[in-house]
C-alpha cells in the first residue's frame, strides 16, 4: 500500500512499545497514560491509510472520552496503588499466556503473509474517494444511506448502556425512602 | 527510497497487538488491566477493518469500524459501572477476589 514507511513504522513502534508497558507496568494510572499513546499512535496510523474520519473519531472517543471514563474510575477506586499481580500470577497461567499468544501471532503473521492478495471488492480507490468530496463526506453519506439501520440500533445500545451503567454503579439504599424521611 | 509498506506487514503489526491485549488479558489480575487490554484488542482488529478497507477498495470495513467504535464505548461505561459495583463488595479490583459462587 502506498503509505509512508517512516511514520508507519514509527507510529507502529510507539505503539508496540506503550502497548506492552499497558500490560507490564504496575500503577493503573501508568497503564492508562500508556494506552493514551497507543490510541495516538493508531489515529496516526488511520490518517496515513487515510481514514480520517475514523482517526479523528479514535481520538475523540478513545483518547477523550474512554481515557477520562478509565482515570475517573482509577482515581474513584483509589486503586492507584502499585500491585505487580504479574509476579503473583500462576506460572501456568503465565506459561500459558505467553506462548499461547506467541504461537497463535506465529500462526497469524504466516497466514497473513501467504494468503493470496484479494481482488478489490469496491471501487473507492483513494482517487476516486477525493472527486466525491473526500474520506469524511463519503463514509457521512454512506452512513446516512446503506448503514442508516445500524446507525438507528447504535443509538439504542448507547440508550441501553447509559441505563444499565447508572443502574449498575448506583449505591444501593439500605433504607426506603418513606422509612428515612420520618 | 521505499514509498510503500506490504499490507501483510501492517496486519501483523494489527496481529501483534491484539496478541499483547490477549497476553495481558491472561496474565494480569487487576481487572482495570484486564478492560485495558480488551480495548487494545478492539483496537487491533479497527486497524484491521481499516487495512482491509484500504486494500479492498470498499468502505464497509470504515462503517465497521465506526460501530466497534460506539459498541466500544458503551462496553466499557458499562464494564467500568461493574468494576464500581465489584469493588463496593470485594473491597479490591483483583479478579481472584471474585469467587462469591465456591462459597
């Protein structure tokens, strides 16, 4: 694919790095700022495959707003206390963990790398993405035109989700209110 | 001066991460962790709708990236309200404090 080598590979490096410090590091709080430097790394590796919408959204929802929802919690918890449970895990579990994802990559790396290139199943090429008024405007009218049913079911899941989370996360009232008001 | 990067080389590099969020996911106890690494997971496979949509020369992968995205965000306010309601019984995040049910 015609895409710059630098910034893939440099974007691709930050993102292997801080993606392994998300699972290594101790503190939560340390986790969390490595997981905002792979959400950045990825919007960088969306624009340069020039899904800009997608990369623009990524650092909206992820970087913004799932980040915040994660360090909200941490520091709600208090949990921000350094626990190294890596050290404490089952060495079976970690035997397991390790090498069952070491193989199953192996596995993918050589799938990925031996099965034939597929033949194009759409025609929007990157130039024919720009005369139709770029990345942003064809996915928006695609959204609103093919995908227009899912996008309608989203907003139910997203109804469902803020429901079930206040549900979930409310403090439960020992007391009735009638017996509490006397 | 190289201007163009195989496609398989960008979906190992997708395989790789998914495979670290899958590691963390089995190796670590504290279930913040453990949401983390499901959201490099959801994160690997975006990047690979994307490749694929690139390589395609079809923009369905995007549209599917765009529902991943949402489903995402609703998975973890919901995830991150039963780590609150987990830690208001257990007093903890780790997830081998969880065995309510072998009591």
């Amino acid at each position: 694919m015609e895409i710059s080598p630098i910034f893939f590979y440099l974007f691709a490096g930050v993102a292997l790095a801080a993606s392994a410090m998300v699972i290594l590091k101790r503190n939560p709080v340390a986790s969390a700022f490595s997981l905002v430097m792979v959400f950045f790394a990825f919007a960088g590796i969306y624009a340069l495959l020039d899904a800009h919408l997608i990369a623009a959204i990524q650092i909206l929802v992820y970087a913004g707003a799932i980040m915040v929802l994660f360090l909200f919690v941490i520091m709600l918890l208090s949990a921000d206390v350094p626990s190294f449970d890596l050290r404490r895990a089952h060495p079976v579990a970690r035997a397991v963990g390790g090498v069952l994802s070491l193989v199953l990559f192996g596995f993918f790396v050589w799938a990925f790398k031996n099965s034939p290139s597929p033949a194009p199943l759409g025609n929007f090429t990157a130039e024919n993405i720009e005369a139709a008024g770029g990345n942003s405007r064809v996915l928006s009218e695609l959204m609103f035109s093919e995908y227009i049913l899912p996008f309608e079911l989203t907003s139910v899941l997203l109804l469902a989700a803020i429901i079930g989370a206040v549900a979930i996360a409310k403090r439960k009232q020992s007391l009735p209110t009638e017996g509490r008001r006397k | 001066m190289m201007t163009h990067v195989e496609p398989w080389v960008v979906l190992a590099f997708c395989a790789a991460i998914f495979f670290i969020g899958f590691a963390g996911v089995l190796i670590r106890r504290n279930i913040l962790i453990v949401l983390m690494s499901i959201e490099l997971m959801l994160n690997a496979v975006n990047l690979t709708f994307v490749t694929f949509s690139k390589q395609l020369h079809h923009l369905g992968g995007q549209m599917s990236v765009f529902f991943i995205i949402t489903v995402a965000a609703a998975e973890s306010a919901v995830g991150l309200a039963l780590v609150i309601a987990m830690f208001r019984t257990l007093r903890g995040v780790d997830t081998d404090q969880i065995r309510l049910l072998r009591e």
